[in-house]
C-alpha cells in the first residue's frame, strides 16, 4: 500500500512540476523581472568594409564588410538603409570605410560612416 501512494505521489508531482515550471516562466509579475527591458533595442554594431554601390534614389548603400563578431555576422556583402541621406555624401565607390550599424537583419541601418585614411 506505501508503494501505490508513493507511486501515486511521484506521478502527481512529475505531472504538476512541469506545468508549474512552465507557468513560472512565463510570468511578467514574477520576482526579480522588475526593470528588465523585454523590448530593448540592440546596441549599435561597428564595423570595417567597403563601399561597393550607393544608391542616392532608396539611400542605401552597399558594403562588402568584415565579420561583425558583435552581432554573430560573418563577412560579407550587403545593401543597407541609412539613417541620413547625408551619410551618402561622405564616401564614394571603393571606399574603405568604418561604420556602425543598428542592427536588424536585412533592415539594418548605418548610422555613422567615414572613411579610412589610406
């Protein structure tokens, strides 16, 4: 008879500690989450390439970067939006450039950059 309510009790509390668990999760209320920022932007990312088009009609530009190591981003070659039209203006076509981007996959936008002085 110990058995079957032992049994019974195992059964009860790996039934009910998972949805518990789960529940708990969940809970904006839940102590310790006061303050914490769900919907915080990303930090502005700095990256290394170079100028491979601009486009003054959409203002995007065009950068064949280096890994952004920051954001998990491996080398390669992308249009973004830029947050100034201005920006375009300060770099031309083969332009080795630093930057920085606020990230947000493909709808990223550069939001600073110059070029490196050879």
């Amino acid at each position: 008879m110990k058995k079957l309510i032992l049994a019974f009790a195992l059964v009860g509390t790996l039934t009910v500690a998972p949805s518990f668990a789960m529940a708990q999760a969940m809970d904006p209320n839940m102590p310790g989450m006061a303050g914490m920022q769900h919907d915080a932007k990303p930090a502005d990312a700095r990256g290394t390439g170079v100028v491979k088009a601009i486009d003054i009609a959409k203002d995007t530009i065009t950068l064949q970067h280096e890994a952004i190591t920051s954001i998990g981003w491996p080398a390669m070659t992308m249009a973004f939006k830029v947050a100034s039209p201005d920006l375009l203006k300060t770099v031309k076509v083969g332009d080795k450039v630093k930057f920085t981007l606020r990230p947000a996959g493909m709808d990223s936008t550069v939001t600073s950059i110059k070029p490196i002085k050879p």
